[in-house]
C-alpha cells in the first residue's frame, strides 16, 4: 500500500486507456467475431423474431402468434412434416443398405477389381443432385422417360397399351430412389472408415469357435458394427433434411411437399414471408435438435464403445467363391445407375436440338449447335460470369474467415473463443433454405434496406459463406491444431506484431489446406441451387438459377441438358485437380 | 597397501581448487541485465487451477550466463515465457536493461514482439517454408519498425549471422532439409541476428542425440562469450547447467530454492532436494536438533553416528533434514588415518563395481549405505573392512530429506523417504 493515493492513480492507467490496449491487440480477433455474428447469429435471431410479427419483411407490423397458429392448422403443414419423414427415413436407410453392401464389398471380400470398384462408387460425387434429377426425369418421366418408352415396346406385346407409365418418377419412391443413389457416396467413404476401425480379432475369435461366415457376419460382425451404423445413419438423416433439389425438381411438379419445399413455396412463390418465416424457425429447430443429439450423445457413444481398436492391420478378407463376380456386376449396376445413365441421357439429350419422346431416327438428328448457342448466349454467359465472381469471393472470404476464426480459437486465449467455435459450427445445423430465408429477410428489413444489398450478389454470397463456414472452420481449425504453436511464436519473439506473423508464417503454413478448402468451397458455391435460388434475381443470376430456370419455366430440356453436361465436366475437373492439390499438400507438410 | 590421505594428495601438488569455499570466480559484480521480481503464474484448466509458478525473483547481471535448472514440469519453461512475453504472470516485475517490460502494479506489458530478445525453442522452431537465410533474415525484417535496414545491410547481417554458426554455405537451403545439429545452430543464428538485449534458451540440446550434444555444449558457451550476449538458459541436465553456466538457479514446483555459482551449487546445497538432483550425493538423516562445536560447526546425531558438519544456511536445522556428502569426498583407507581426526567411522564394503576411470563401492556403516568413488588403483573386495573418513569441510547440513528424486539420489537406507516440502505442496 501507498501512502501516496495521487501518484498510485498516476501509475494506474485510465479504463479507457486499458480498453485502447487492449483492442489493439485483438482487433483481428474482434473484426472475425464480428463478421461471424453478422453472418450467422444476426440472420437468425432476425428470423425468429419476424416469425412473431405481421406485415412484410420490408415493413413488419404487429407482435403476433398468427403465423404459427397458421402453420399449425394448415393441411399443408401435416402432410409435408409426414413426407419429410417418410422421405428423409426411407433415403436414410435405403442409402446405407447400398453404401453398406458397397463397403463391404470392397473392404472385406475378396471381390475381384476393388481399386476400379471404389473409382465406381466414388464419382458420383461430381454429380449435382439437379442434374442426377433432371436425367432421371429424362429416363422415367411417365411419357416421354426413355426407360418407360422402352418397357412400353416390350410390353406392348402383353397387352400394355396405356400412353404413359409404367414407371412414374413423380412420386414418393421416385425421390426416394434418386436421392438414395445419389447420396451413397459419402456414406460409402463414413462406412468404409468404420470398417478400417473394427478389430478383426473379434471376428476371428467368432471363426476359431467354429461359426461359418454367414453366422459370424450375423452374430457378431453387425452387432459389434451396430452404434457405428447407426451413427452413419443418422447423419444421412440430417443430411436429407436439408436436401433440396430433388424435392424441388420431382417432388414438386407432383405436388409432393417437403418442409423445404414448403418453405421455398410460401415464400417464392406466395410471398407469405411471415408464415415462410415461421415454417423456417421450426425446421430450424427440428434441425438443431437432431444436429445436437447427434454431436452430444450419438457420436460420443459411438467413440466409446470398445468394439473399435486403432490397430492399423487389415481385416481378415471373406471369400466369396462363385459369387465374387456377380458381387462386381453388383458394383457396376450402382455405377450404370448413378452415373453413366444419367450422364449418357443428359449428352444424349443435349445433343438433340429438341428434347421429345426417344426414338431410333432421331439420333440422325444429333448436332452440336445446343453448345454453339450456350456459348454465345448471352444471358447464359452473364450468369456464368456471376457464379464464377460469386463462388471466387465466397470460397476466398469463407476460407479467410475459416483461417482467422482458426487462429483466434485454436491459438488466440481471448475470452469467449469456445463460443466462437460454437457459433461457427451453428450453419452445419441450419438447412440451406432457412438460411436463404433468414438473409432476405434481414436485408429486406427497414433496417438494412437501404443499403439496397437486397438482390445483389453480395447478399447472396454472404449468405453462401455462412452455408459453408462451418466445414472451413472445422477443417482449419484441425490443420492449425497441426501447427506447432513454436513456430508462431518464434516470430512474435523476432518482433513481427500478429498481422506479419499471419500473412508470413501461418498463412504460407496453412497454404496446402486452404487451397483445398478453396476449391471445395468453390466448386459447391458454383454447382449451389439451395441457397441461390431463393436469393438469385433475374438481373444477378447464377449459372444454376439459370439451369433451373431453362428446364423449369421454359422446359428447353435439351438447353438444359447442354448446361448440365458442361457443368458436370468443369466440376469434375476441378474435383480432380482438388484431389492433386490436396495430396500434394499433404506430402509438402513432410 | 598404503593409501595416501588428503594432506599426501596436496602435498603431490594435487592444488584444490574445487573446495567447498563459496566460489568467486564470478568476478566482481555486473550490472544488472534482467530483472525479475515476484513472478506469480497460475494456469486455470476445466478442473483445477494450478499455480505454476510461485513468486519467483532474480537478476542476471550484464553478460552473464543464466541457467534456471530443474526437473521436468518445475516451471523452467513457463518462466521463461513469461520473460519473453508469450505469457502473461499474474503477478510480474520484468524489467531489461532499465525498461520495464511488464508491470503488474501498472498494467503495463510490452508484448514479445516489441521485447526485442532473441528466443532458441526445444523444438527450434525453424520456419519450414523459408531458407535458411529466409529464416534469418526474418527477424531482421520484422524489426524494420525499430530499425530500417536496407536490403544490403539485411544480407550482410545475415551472412555475419551464418558464418557465427558456421552456416553459410547453407544459406539457399529449405530449412527442413538442415540435419538436427544444423537446425539447432540456425535457430542460434536467427536468435542472435537482431543482436537483442537478451538470449532466451529453452533445452536447446534435448533433440540432439549424446555425442553432438556434449559438442554444442562447447560451441553454444564459446559462442555466448564471444557475443557477450545475456543469456538465460533452461534445462534439466545439470551437466549442461555445470558446463556452461556463471549462474544457476535450481527450481523446484515453482519455487527457485537456491542460486549461486556452479561450485556453491554442488557443494553448498541448502536443501536435500539441490543435492540430490545435481549429481549423485549421500544423504544422512539427522535424528537430534544440533549441538555446536564452534566456528560454524555443528555437531549432528545420524545413522552413521554423530558427525560434524556445516550448516547450508542460518535456517535452523534439526530432525527432517539431512547431511550431505558427494561420494567423491570420502575418503577410504585400510589403516586408520591419523588420530585426532574427526568424522572417521568403520565400515564394510559391500559392492565395488569397477568403472574403469574409477571404482564405485558401497559401504555399509552402522546400517546405512554410504555410495562411494575412488580411485581404480585401489583393489577393494566386498566384504573389506576399512576405516571411511566424511571431511568435516565437506559434510553440509541441508534442509529437507531424500525425495522421490530417482537416480540421482544414494541415500540411506531403511529411512522412510519424506516427501520434500516443495514437492509436497
Ligand atoms: N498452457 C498451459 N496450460 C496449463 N498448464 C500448463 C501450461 N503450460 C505449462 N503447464 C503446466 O505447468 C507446469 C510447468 O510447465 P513447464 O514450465 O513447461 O515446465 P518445465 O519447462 O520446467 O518442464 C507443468 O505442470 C505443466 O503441465
Ligand atoms: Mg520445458
């Protein structure tokens, strides 16, 4: 204690002064919170609170339950909470009962050409789910579907001779199916990991006591696998929650109604924003449910259950004796079915100059002009223009942020860094309508309205960053992790202040994973129908709105199809050469 | 067979140079380079808040080589931190060369950035996407703010830095592509570039495998005393500590228990713990409070018997603390020494085990194991009965008994070891 209480408040630096301080020391860490919460939280909370009002985005009225109490009695409301349900548990299972035979297959048995197996299973990743849509509409629409006109010839024979049929794809087991196929893949890749994990002396132990393949694969390979599957399902669930495109592109024409499509209807397309807001704040919360049950109980039990060992040798391989080679004609027939019938219908249907009912003499029709004229349409090229500005600005702005927001999180000891985690995780829960929703109201808000960001391109990107800034959070945040917190501190210990240490050290560090990040976040902004759809206006046009729009509103089938095809090849490049990147990232850290 | 005793052994112009006198080859007093005072660090997880360091203080004098020397998890490496200003004490004076650097009773802290010091990390921290040279010359452009340097200056000051480490042929090398020992002295290199007020080491050598290590020990001291930079050392290897330092610091669980000279270090230890974690040591229990024998000396009752020793301090000592002899001072005969001498007792050897460069035997006294090295001449078989002399002037009466110290310690046997106090908190 001082005798001198004047020189003691002298030594003592004002509150303010301390403040100054301490901002100049954290102003990187306080602009990435910032953007953070003006592109995920204030969005949302905007939302849920115009859920509870009257009026118009553009000018909200009075408090009210109204909109709720209309969802809650609409027939709309039941029926589309019953086909989501049916829809997301019936593509749930039905693609873990493919990806699961396909894992299987190629990592437990003895199935011949495994290497070219998984290339199979793996490409329909470049496939976007418009497009796989749009080829099966061409292959199983009632009349003209090409399948449907060949089953009609051969059962014409039989007496079939109804115009249409017999296949509808616009049904309920039309999206299903669709979407299972398409969405194998990434369950396929989840599966296979969980495969690598089991400890294969379990099985073997099974085998030692003399029980047959067929037994042990019942008795004790699929119990011990059960939480893992479970687990796998469960993500597929939510993943088909948020799809989007098929229930759009098939669902709606048959006036199937999902809850995104319900979304998408109520506020597109009868522009009752209120009650389009309140449909997004429940899907909101059935979403964040789920998402949180999963993280919380279903991925923890998963990891403590003792059946998983981290031993790195291969499971014993099952022989399949005769049956090895209809094993890989069962591989081929997912392939034949997810992408080269797609793929050879949208070439084959963009090579007509009019897309009509299949024959034999129209492929003496087959030109090429469909792709002179795309490349010199106009409207096509502004648009093409504007999603490769979009996704250029969104992969590189969501992939900055991801990189600061990993930085602050992983190294910054900043109060509150944990909840800045937690907030950048939010998007993964929130399907891609409800953010569509949530940021044209917010802009169509008086208070943001005159910045007349409304309909631009830039609310739009905004918009596509919160999409995806949770995978480029989580992904940085692991290859930070990766960096040895030394290096960045030898160089504050050379003197360089944070902003030298992050564009100099860290940066050029964390090259290999943000370039990756960049392409993936890229070629997903480019291909994205979800979230732009709904935010895209006729003068700021994206490539996909256009696609849409082409096959949709004008039904070109064959434009559309042209569209497709080049989209379909650009995004597959760019996967590859995402791929190089990556690995070649990955042999650079040595 | 005759054996020669200490006054034989000096009178063959054996000088002692090494006695237990307080050491003054630090030579006269420097001026004050660093200043710690009341550093004070907690680390707050989930569970528990552990308070790391427990108000430390020292100064280290213009340059000096500094060692702060403890076992692994004392809190070497957080003090150091905090020094260079990659964390903040909750409670800290830290001042160099006049400027304060961070003052709690302020609020003021300069961050690491704006210190100027130069920092060698255990892991080197060499900037993997850089050059050598890159590597080096990065200190220099980042203090271009304080400093301007033209791009010439920058090269020629690199150049000089590299040829300090006998680097510069390496110079475009990718700086992964550099062997351990290569990296290490970059690290060096990049450390010293700026020429900063103070050199930070954290366990420079733990990566290095032996040979190469016991060699940048030479280089790493030859180099300091030709930049005549301050320089604060951490490590746990006391033979590092010995070899290098003007000063050490011994740390305990956050807490520095004694500070001197290398010399004073090993044979003036003020507790059991600095004795036994710097070489191998002989510990008494000590059964009775003292009597003294005048001139400093006291008289303690022990397992072996009662001894005369020398105090470590003006703590008062008493049942709890312990004696200490290195092995090396006791001296072993098979006749008895002169009479009139004191500390002589009777004892058996039990197990000599021959080095080469010397002989180690233990011998047993009234029960209790005294560890033991002479010279290999010397032909003792278990089982010898011989007479031991413990020197009164190497005998100290340290605070604190044997703690769980692992091989560092030769200590009695059948004595149930207390836990040090320090180590207990
Ligand atoms: N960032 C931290 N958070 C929590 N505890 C820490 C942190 N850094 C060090 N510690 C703890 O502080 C103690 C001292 O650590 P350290 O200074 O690294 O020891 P030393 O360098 O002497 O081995 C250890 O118990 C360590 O676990
Ligand atoms: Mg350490």
């Amino acid at each position: 204690m001082s005798a001198d209480p004047i020189a003691d408040n002298m030594r003592r630096p004002l509150a303010s002064a301390r403040l100054l301080t301490w901002l100049r020391d954290h102003w990187i860490s306080l602009a990435a919170a910032a953007v953070l919460v003006w592109i995920v939280i204030i969005p949302l909370a905007y939302l849920i609170v115009f859920s509870f009002r009257s009026g118009t985005a553009a000018a909200p009225g009075d408090w009210t339950l109204a909109n709720y109490a209309l969802v809650y009695t609409s027939r709309m409301t039941h029926a589309a909470l019953g086909n989501t349900l049916i829809y997301t548990m019936m593509v749930a299972t039905l693609s873990m009962a493919i990806a699961g035979g396909l894992a299987w297959l190629v990592e437990r048995t003895d199935m011949p050409y495994r290497g070219a197996a998984w290339v199979m299973i793996l490409l329909p990743i470049a496939m976007p789910g418009m497009l796989s849509s749009m080829a099966w509409i061409l292959l199983l629409g009632p009349r003209t579907g090409l399948i449907n006109v060949i089953l009609r010839g051969l059962l014409a024979p039989f007496g079939y001779d109804a115009p249409s049929g017999p296949i509808n794809i616009y049904s309920m087991e039309g999206m299903i199916f669709v979407e299972s196929v398409r969405g194998s893949t990434t369950l396929f890749l989840m599966l296979v990991a969980g495969f690598r994990l089991m400890d294969p002396a379990l099985e073997e132990a099974a085998s030692m006591a003399g029980a047959r393949t067929g037994y042990t694969l019942r008795k004790v390979t699929l119990p011990l696998m059960l939480p893992m599957l479970l687990a796998t399902w469960m993500y597929s669930f939510i993943g088909t929650l948020d799809d989007f495109e098929t229930p759009l592109l098939i669902g709606l024409p048959a006036q199937i109604y999902l809850l995104p499509t319900v979304i998408y209807f109520t506020a597109y397309l009868s522009s009752s924003w209120g009650l389009a807001a309140a449909y997004a704040t429940i899907f909101l919360l059935i979403s964040v449910i789920l998402v949180v049950v999963y993280h919380r109980v279903v991925l923890r039990r998963t990891s403590q259950f003792a059946t998983v060992s981290g031993k790195a040798f291969r499971p014993r391989q099952i022989e399949l004796g005769r049956m090895r080679w209809p094993a890989l004609g069962l591989v081929i027939l997912y392939f034949i079915l997810a992408v080269m019938l797609p793929l050879l219908i949208l070439v084959l249907a963009s090579l007509l100059p009019f897309y009509r009912v299949p024959s034999i003499e129209m492929f003496g029709e087959l030109t090429l002009a469909n792709y002179q004229q795309l490349f010199s349409n106009t409207r096509v090229l502004r648009a093409a223009g504007n999603s490769l500005w979009v996704s250029f600005w969104v992969a590189t702005g969501t992939m900055i942020l991801a990189f600061l927001l990993a930085w602050v999180i992983v190294r910054q000891r900043v109060p509150g860094r944990v909840i800045l985690d937690s907030i950048a995780f939010i998007p993964h829960a929130i399907p891609a309508v409800v953010v569509a929703v949530a940021m044209i109201m917010f802009y169509l808000s008086p208070a943001m309205h005159w910045t007349g960001l409304y309909g631009g391109l830039i609310v739009l990107s905004l918009a596509l960053v919160t999409r995806f800034i949770a995978f480029a959070s989580r992904t940085s945040n692991a290859a930070m992790t990766q960096i040895d917190a030394s290096l960045e501190e030898a160089a504050y210990v050379s003197g360089a202040r944070k902003v030298r240490v992050l564009a100099r050290i860290l940066f050029p560090l964390l090259l290999p994973t943000f370039v990756a990040g960049w392409i993936f976040v890229a070629a997903n902004a480019f291909r994205n129908l979800n979230v732009s759809l709904l935010l895209s206006t006729p003068q700021n046009e994206l490539i996909s709105v256009t696609l849409y729009d082409y096959w949709e509103r004008q039904a070109d089938f064959s434009m559309a199809a042209t569209l497709g095809v080049v989209l379909v090849v650009g995004l597959a490049l760019l996967t590859v050469l995402a791929r190089q990147l990556i690995a070649r990232g990955y042999s650079g850290n040595e | 067979m005759e054996v020669p005793g200490r006054d034989e052994m000096n009178g063959l112009g054996l000088q002692e140079r090494d006695g237990p006198a307080p050491d003054k080859s630090t030579g006269p007093a420097r001026p004050v380079q660093l200043t710690v005072r009341n550093l004070v660090k907690t680390f707050a997880s989930r569970q528990e808040i552990v308070q790391v360091i427990k108000d430390v203080s020292f100064t280290i004098g213009q340059g000096e080589f500094f060692t702060l020397l403890g076992p692994s998890g004392c809190g070497k490496s957080t003090t150091l931190r905090c020094i260079a200003g990659l964390e903040r004490g909750d409670r800290a004076h830290i001042a160099v060369a006049g400027r304060v650097l961070a003052d709690t009773d302020t609020g003021e802290f300069v961050p690491a950035s704006d210190r100027d010091f130069g920092m060698v990390f255990q892991s080197y921290a060499i900037w993997p996407h850089m050059t050598v040279a890159q590597n080096v010359a990065f200190p220099l452009q980042a203090n271009q703010r304080r400093q301007k340097l033209s791009r010439k200056e920058i090269a020629e000051r690199v150049e000089e830095a590299l040829n300090l480490v006998r680097l510069d042929q390496y110079g475009g090398r990718i700086a992964t592509k550099l062997s351990g020992g290569q990296q290490q002295r970059l690290a060096l290199a990049r450390a010293l570039v700026t020429r900063p007020d103070l050199l930070l080491l954290d366990e420079p050598l733990s990566n290095l495998d032996a040979g190469l290590r016991d060699h940048m020990r030479g280089e790493l001291r030859a180099m300091q005393l030709r930049t005549g930079v301050t320089t604060l050392y951490v490590t746990h290897d006391q033979a590092e500590a010995f070899s290098m330092s003007d000063v050490i610091a011994v740390m305990d669980s956050g807490v520095l228990v004694q500070q001197g000279a290398p010399r004073d270090i090993y044979w003036r230890p003020k507790t059991a713990f600095v004795a036994t974690f710097v070489g191998q040591t002989n510990l008494l229990s000590i059964m009775r409070p003292p009597v003294t024998a005048g001139s400093g000396i006291v008289s303690v009752e022990t397992g072996i018997g009662s001894l005369l020793v020398n105090p470590a301090s003006d703590r008062p000592i008493g049942p709890g603390d312990s004696v200490v002899i290195r092995p090396e001072d006791l001296q072993v005969t098979i006749e008895p020494p002169p009479a009139g001498r004191a500390n002589v007792f009777r004892g058996r050897v039990r197990r000599p085990t021959f080095l080469g460069e010397n002989i180690e035997l233990e011998i047993e006294i009234g029960g209790e194991l005294l560890m033991t090295r002479q010279h290999p001449r010397f032909a003792f078989g278990a089982g010898d009965e011989v007479y031991v002399e413990l020197p009164v002037d190497r005998c100290v009466a340290v605070s604190g008994a044997a703690a769980g110290v692992g091989s560092h310690i030769r200590g009695t046997i059948g004595d149930p070891a207390t836990p040090h106090k320090n180590a207990a908190q």
